[in-house]
C-alpha cells in the first residue's frame, strides 16, 4: 500500500548545497519522487504550513526563515513513505534527538535551520500536499 508525505528542503539545505545529497538518500531508500519544485514560499503557504505552530515564540522566526529563500517542495512516495522519511530526517533537533546517519543528525546543528521537513501523519501529508501542489 503506498503512502504521500510532502518533504521540504529548507532554505538552509538549498544554500549550503545539499539539495542532490538529500534527493539521493530519498532514492537510496526506494522512495519515489513524485512532485518536485525550486521556490520561495510565499508568505501565505508558509503561515498555513505551519499554522500549528501559530502563538509559539518560535514562530515568527520560523516564518522568516522558511520564506528567507529558495526551498525545494516535493511529493514522495512508497510503501509507509511518512514514517520512512522521518526516520531519514532524524529527530526535529539535530544535536540532542537526530542521531549521526540521518540528514538532520549529519547536517544540522540548529533546531530551526534543521535541513528538511517531513509530514508527521498521513492526514498532515494531505493537508500539506493540497497545500503546497494544489494541482496534484
Ligand atoms: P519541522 O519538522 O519543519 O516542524 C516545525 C519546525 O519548527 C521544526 O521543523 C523546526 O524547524 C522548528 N522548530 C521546532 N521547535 C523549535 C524550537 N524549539 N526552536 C526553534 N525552531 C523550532
């Protein structure tokens, strides 16, 4: 049975250069690419990506950060494809959770510029695909 999750590469990761390094872990696994865009996040995506996160103190950061620069959006997909592409990323913080073999856990060092964001459920991967492929 396959599974959707919207990945991002972050704004961090396009800058530093890791955009194929990370694509090609994805591929490595067996996930497949089934949407991929270069953009900058337009404020309203951005707000409504993370709407959860409104009223946190990281928030307005978050927002300014993932709307400082080109991110890569896509749609990947395979066999329980959420929970595999978490377990690609590593924990949200890339010091304390995400261990060494993960992107965050090999890459990161901030929690906020942590490289990569994976849906967390199956219902979040829907939301965020109507989201941000609205076409699909
Ligand atoms: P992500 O998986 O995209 O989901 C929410 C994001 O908020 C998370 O990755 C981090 O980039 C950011 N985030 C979560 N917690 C914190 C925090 N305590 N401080 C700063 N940024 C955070």
């Amino acid at each position: 049975t396959q599974e959707r999750t919207l990945v991002l590469i972050k704004p961090d990761a396009v800058a530093r250069g890791y955009v194929g390094e990370i694509l090609a872990r994805i591929e490595r696994k067996g996930l497949r690419l089934a949407a991929l865009e270069l953009k900058v996040a337009p404020n309203e995506v951005a707000q409504q990506h993370y709407a959860e996160h409104e009223g946190r103190p990281f928030y307005p950061s978050l927002l300014e950060f993932i709307t400082s620069g080109p991110l890569v959006a896509a749609v990947v997909e395979g066999p329980r494809a959420v929970a595999a592409f978490r377990q690609l990323a590593g924990g949200t913080d890339p010091v304390e959770k995400a261990i060494p073999g993960t992107i965050r856990g090999d890459f990161g060092l901030e929690t906020q510029e942590n490289l990569v964001h994976g849906s967390d459920s199956v219902e979040s991967a829907e939301r965020e695909i109507a989201l941000w492929f609205p076409a699909l």
